[in-house]
C-alpha cells in the first residue's frame, strides 16, 4: 500500500513538473511574438524623432520601418523551412540572439543608413521568431488544447501591437529614441534563457533523412517578394511607371519560383500541399483579413484626427481600443475552437468582420467618436475570432516535418495583406477622398474617403467569407461521401 502512494506521489510530481515546464514553454513562445510584434509597431511612432536626429526626410525615415516589414515578409518562410531541417529549438535560439543584438546595433547606430541596416537584421531574427513560435505549439501542448496555445500567441501579439505606439512615446519623451531599441535587450535576455530551458530538445535526423536547403527557390521568393512590396510602397501610393515594372518583377519572379519549385527534390514549398482546397483558403482569407486590417490603421488616424478634429492624445487612445479587444478576445476564441470547432469560429469571425465594416462606413458620419470606437470593436474583436480559429486549423493537420513551412507561409500570407493595405487600401482612400494630400483635404473629403475605404474593405470580406465558407462546404462534403 505504501508503495503504491508513493508510486503516486511520484507520479503527481511528474505531471506538475510536465505542466510547469509546458507553461515556461508557451512563455518563450509568447515572448518571441511579443518582441516581433513590439518591433512592428514601435518604431512608427518615433518617425518624426529619427528624421530630426538624422536631418532626413520622411520618405527617407519611413525605410526604418519597411526595411523591418520586407525583411519579415522575404524571409519568414525560408525561416519556417530552415526550421524544420536544422531543428526548431537552435534556430529560434538564433533568431532571438539575432533580434537582440540588432536591436543593440540599432540603439547605437550612428547614421541613418546603418539603423535601416540593423533593421532589416532585427526583421531576420523576426522572421525566425514569428516562424517557429507557432510550429512549437504542437510539439509543447496536447492537441486538445493547441486552440487556447495559439490564441495565447495571437494575444501577445495583440498587446504588443497596442503598447508599441503609447510605450514608444513614453520612452522617447522620457529618454530618446534609440531607448525604443534597448527595451528589447532584457526582453530578448529572458525569452532566450527560458527558450533554451524549456523548449524540447530537437531531435537529431539520419543524414539520408534530412532534406538539402532550397537555395535558389529561397531567392526567387525573396526577390519576388522585395520586387512585390517595393511596388506596393514606392511612390506612397501612386502607381507609376516603377510601380509598374517591379510589379511585372514580381509576377515574372513568382512564375519563377512555381517553375523551380515543381522540379527540385526538396522545395522550399511543395507546390502539391495547395491541392488542400483548406490550406489554400486559409492562406486566402488570411490575406484578404490582414488587407483590411491595416487599412483600419492607415485610415483611422486621418479620420480622427481631421474629420472629427480629436488632438494626437486622444488619437493615439482611441486607435489602442483596436489591440486592446482583440488580445482580450483571442484566448476565449481559442477555447471556442477548441470546444465548437475551428469551420464555425472562423465563419462567425468574418461574418462579424463583414457587419463591422460595413458599419463603419455608415455610423462614424452620424454617431461621431462613439460610432467609430463601437464598429472597431465588433471589427477587432471578430478579427481575433477568425485568426486564431484560422490558424488553429492549418497547424491541427499538418506533419511534424512541415510544421514551419506552414506556419511561415501563414505568417508570409499575413505580412502581404499588410502591405497591400497599406497601399492598396491607401490609394483606394486617397482616391474617395478626391485629394492628392490626404493632410489637406477637407473633414468632409476625409470622411468620404473613409466610407468609400470600408465600403471596399466591406467587399474583400464577402470575397473571403465566400471561400472559406466554399471550403468548408467542400470539406464536409468530401468527409460524407468518403468510404
């Protein structure tokens, strides 16, 4: 008898141990998305502050950040891939190594052209971390709970995406700039130790069993993708000539890269893994979300501030409600995932998102700042519905050996919705506007551009409700007729 309670204690102990060490685990995980994020949405504030320490132009400065954003999107696939080859653990040591020391380079840069540089570093070891935090969900939770593990992950990120800006000033006006870079420091400290502490251990592969590294597919797609986000910021919305022909790149680039993948042994992508109508949905959907994300935050300020005449503070406030509800709606949507079902949470998400903006073309004209904060958080808060059950689906049925190729295509189909509506969705608001200077239009001007903007946006959510809700139609029906 007293064996057996000791043989129970032991065993208690183990399963506490197992939990705290799963718990530290996700903590790394949540760091990692947390710095990545935080670096996204810092440093825009402190535009006005680099062109002065620097003597520079806007159209000079605003590189800081796209040189972060471009490294992000060209890279976080081959990121994934390179993960599931070398092992997930060593390369998200690096990775978060990596975004630390750029930070530290970009605290101490001395020129403008070196701070650009170390920003593009820091936008690898981004990349690397964005990449690999969701992949490890399946290797450090039960699949029961993957949903609430992801959602974890998505409120991160959402509160990373809130504090940037409201921290950002804090520590410029408290400090300087360069401060913005060196909050990373302890951060990426601490998400290291706990990483290499608590991740499991990657598992060494027989030499005939590991694949060679995809070199010339890894720069078509980045040369692809640079040529792709180049024409979608170049000329700040206008589409000229060179907008033109980087996009001609792009698409040339792209046929490329199909035409290497389909004849290499070990492709970076395997062009068969889109015959899954499924994944090619979520990939879908996932942009067309991320298009219209961002155009809340292109547009949101311009509105605020001149057509309802708010002053920067309350500006800044209000654009934080957004972030705020979708971290405070992410790990009830993964919980709901995991109970009703990835296909319904989704459909619920992008029926939320489509009443949202189409709201927020009609309310904000007639209820003011309460309309407009009300239609936000019906938008954000369905946006954290659909993500994190979008995401849950394409992790739950993909293969260990895939698991970070698919997670940095997820993040590779997120970071080009973003900067397809930062252009895109611009042009279009530039356009309902009728001004060439969004900065001198009249508050009547902006509010048309606003509600033309959303009408639009309202219309890419159909599109993406219609695809999801056609592959979830498929799926169900494939699943009836199987043997």
């Amino acid at each position: 008898m007293k064996t057996i309670i000791a043989w129970q204690v032991e065993l208690d102990s183990r399963n506490a141990e197992t939990t705290s060490s799963v718990r530290w685990a996700l903590a790394s995980l949540a760091l990692s998305v947390l710095l990545s994020s935080l670096g996204t949405s810092i440093a825009n504030v402190a535009l006005p502050n680099f062109a002065e320490a620097f003597n520079a132009s806007f159209q000079a400065v605003q590189w800081i950040v796209i040189a972060y954003l471009l490294a992000i999107t060209t890279l976080i696939v081959s990121a994934g891939r390179l993960g599931d080859m070398i092992g997930r653990r060593r390369l998200l040591l690096i990775g978060i190594s990596l975004f630390s020391l750029a930070s530290l380079l970009s605290a101490v840069a001395p020129t403008l052209g070196l701070l650009i540089t170390a920003r593009a570093l820091q936008g690898l070891g981004a990349a690397i971390m964005m990449a690999l935090a969701m992949a490890f969900v399946g290797e450090t939770v039960p699949k029961e709970k993957t949903g609430s593990a992801i959602g974890l992950l998505g409120t991160m990120s959402a509160i990373a995406t809130a504090l940037g800006p409201s921290l950002g000033g804090v520590l410029i006006a408290g400090l300087s700039w360069r401060a913005i870079f060196l909050i990373n420091l302890p951060l990426g400290a601490l998400a290291l130790v706990l990483a290499h502490r608590y991740l499991p251990v990657d598992q060494r592969k027989p030499k005939t069993e590991r694949a060679s590294f995809d070199t010339i597919g890894t720069l078509l797609l980045a040369l692809t993708l640079t040529a792709y986000a180049l024409a979608m910021t170049v000329g700040r919305g206008s589409f000229g000539p060179l907008n033109m022909a980087l996009l001609l790149a792009a698409f040339v680039g792209a046929g490329l890269f199909v035409f290497a993948e389909v004849r290499t042994p070990s492709p970076l992508i395997r062009m068969a893994m889109f015959r899954k109508l499924e994944l090619s949905a979520s990939l879908a959907t996932s942009a067309l979300v991320s298009t219209v994300m961002m155009a809340t935050l292109v547009v949101g300020p311009f509105y605020l501030s001149q057509s309802l005449g708010l002053d920067a503070a309350l500006v800044g406030l209000v654009l934080s409600v957004g972030p705020g509800v979708a971290a405070l709606s992410a790990m009830p949507a993964g919980r709901l995932a995991d109970r009703l079902g990835t296909q319904c949470v989704t459909t619920v998400g992008l029926i939320g998102m489509v009443i949202g903006t189409f709201t927020l073309s009609l309310l904000p004209t007639t209820f003011g700042i309460p309309g407009y904060i009300a239609c936000i958080v019906v938008i954000t808060a369905s946006y954290a519905f659909f993500q994190t059950a979008n995401n849950t689906a394409v992790m739950a049925g993909v293969s260990s050996d895939q698991r970070g190729a698919i997670s940095g295509m997820l993040n590779l189909s997120r970071n080009l919705g973003l900067i397809t509506g930062a252009s895109v969705m611009g042009a279009v608001f530039a356009f309902g506007s009728a001004s060439n200077d969004i900065a001198t239009a009249s508050p009547d001007a902006v509010a048309n551009g606003m509600q033309i903007t959303f009408a639009v946006a309202a219309a890419l959510l159909v599109v993406a409700l219609t695809i999801a809700t056609g592959a979830n139609h498929r799926f169900f029906r494939n699943r009836a007729i199987a043997p």
